[in-house]
C-alpha cells in the first residue's frame, strides 16, 4: 500500500502525494473516519490505495500518527513556525506575535521571525530583531522591493514542514511566490482605511519547495485565541523566564503583584523587555477571566 502525504483538502476530497513517485491522488476518506470522528488535514502522512491509476483516483485507508496539530490553522505535522510581521501597511501588531509564540512554544515547534517590508521602516525592524534575537528567536528581515532575505529563508525552510502565519497583509502570499520562484498564490493588497489585508488565501494547503521540505500558506488573521492552554502555564512558554523560574519568593507567583518576584526585577534591569512582559500580564489576565478557571479556590502551577 502506498505512503502519501496530504497535500490539501476540498469539499470531502483530498489530494495525496505518493511519497514514492511524486503522482498526487485524489482521495475519499474511508468511511471509518467519520465513524470515529477523524479528519484528515494538510500534513497527514497516510496509507491510500490506488482506485484508478490513469484518473490518479484514490482512497485513504489510514492515518499515521500526528506528532503535532494545529487547531487554526489545522494542519497536522508541522515542525516549524515561521511567523510574519510587517514593519508597516499593517503595523506590527505585537500581542498576535506573542500570542502564536506561546502557540509555537507549547506544541515544541522551531520558530522563525520573518519581519517584512523593511523598506518601509528599517528602524522598526531593527527594534523587533533587536528584542524577539534577544529571546532566541531566529529574525530574518525581507523586502520584495529591496529583494532581500529570500536566500535566507529557503534554506531555513529546507526539509521541514513548516507554516506561514501572521495577521493580515503582512505579505506571507507574496513571500511565498518569492520562495517558490513561481506564482502560486494570489496576493492581496491593504486597505488603505483600515490597514489590512484582503483575505486571500481560503484553505489550509502544504506546497512542495524545490530545494527540499514543504510549506504551508494560511488564512491570515485579524485576532488569534490561545487554544487550550492555562493562564498558570503560560509562563514556561516565555523563553526569556526560563533561568528566573522558581527563585521568586512564592512558589505559586504569578508575577504581576507579588513582591520579590525575580521575573519582575529582571524587567527592571532591563534583562527582559517590558513590552513583551506587560503583554504577559495582559495575556494571563485574559486566560485567567475565562469562566472554567473564575471562582477556582486554587490552582496548582506547574
């Protein structure tokens, strides 16, 4: 039986890659899968069998085991986030960063920082290269119009899955048609009353990239929610906290109002940036709001 990996999915339909003869199928899901309430997603490494070798008809008969998913976008096997931001046209809009950091951090994927036109506001993109290297991250600045940092991010992108995410008119389209030396998505202009990007990229889709590994282009968001992780956890998934992590006064500190907080003083030394802290706190306030974690007498932290 051959091994395939789903390229995308539309309308119940699913188009596999033979991993073998590089022939993409398109495949029906067994009807096992509704069954148990599975569904196949872009990244999906499965067994399909062959219905129609000229029509290139198949059937998926099982799904390997995932060794991650995201939710938004849902897509299976990813192993790398490659989060984008613009200097300008949309300004940087800094909490979404954070946010889908934490996402990236939770689900143990490498992350890299792709920050975008840098022709418009260069000192912008120093001052986010400058804070997020700081942490670890890996920053690589671009620009269509200076055709700069598309070498860069071809190699970084060989032989793994990654994905493409950021807020709207970011231009993750046209990085895209920069890394695979061809058209293959539309791109979108920003509205110039709002600053955002139009839409267009509709469904969830892995590319094969020349030079080795896939990429997958998503729906750019204008807001991201933190799926299922605890306002009491998410200071493991700040790089930054790490070395400051329990040698606060109180072991169960939240670090925003308790005193002799190590992760506090830090920031007052400068050692972590203040932004990102105070995003922090706003994103620990908001977890802690949601309704299953209020009127909690206790919570133990991890």
């Amino acid at each position: 039986m051959p091994l395939g990996i789903i390229l995308k999915g539309i309308g119940g339909f699913y188009y596999v890659k033979d991993e073998k003869n590089n022939i993409v199928y398109e495949c029906k899901p067994r009807g096992i899968f509704r069954k148990d309430s599975v569904i196949p997603l872009p990244g999906d490494k499965v067994d399909f069998c062959i219905l129609d070798e000229q029509g290139r008809i198949g059937s998926i008969d099982h799904i390997l085991p995932r060794f991650s998913e995201l939710v938004r976008p849902s897509i299976a096997n990813i192993d790398q986030m490659v989060i984008v931001v613009s200097t300008k046209a949309p300004n940087t809009d800094y909490m979404l960063l954070d946010k889908l950091l934490i996402t990236a951090e939770k689900k143990k994927l490498n992350v890299i920082i792709c920050i975008n036109k840098i022709d418009l506001e260069n000192e912008v993109a120093k001052n986010i290269s400058g804070i997020y290297s700081k942490v670890g991250y890996d920053c690589i600045e671009l620009s269509s119009v200076l055709n700069v940092g598309y070498d860069i991010l071809k190699e970084k992108l060989k032989d793994h899955i990654s994905c493409l995410a950021g807020q709207s008119g970011v231009g993750k389209s046209t990085i895209l048609n920069h890394i695979m030396d061809s058209w293959v998505m539309e791109t979108g202009s920003v509205s110039n009353k709002i600053e955002r990007g139009k839409h267009t990229t509709r469904h969830a889709e892995i590319l094969e990239l020349k030079h080795g590994g896939y990429v997958a282009d998503t729906p750019g968001f204008s807001s991201f929610e933190l799926e299922s992780i605890r306002y009491n956890e998410i200071e493991n998934y700040y790089p930054e906290f790490s070395k400051y992590l329990n040698t606060c006064k109180f072991t169960s500190c939240s670090h925003i109002t308790e005193p002799k907080c190590s992760i506090r003083e830090a920031v007052e030394r400068g050692e972590i940036d203040i932004g990102r802290f105070q995003r922090y706190i706003n994103i620990y306030n908001a977890l802690k709001d949601i309704p299953q974690y209020k009127n909690k007498k206790s919570d133990s932290r991890r």
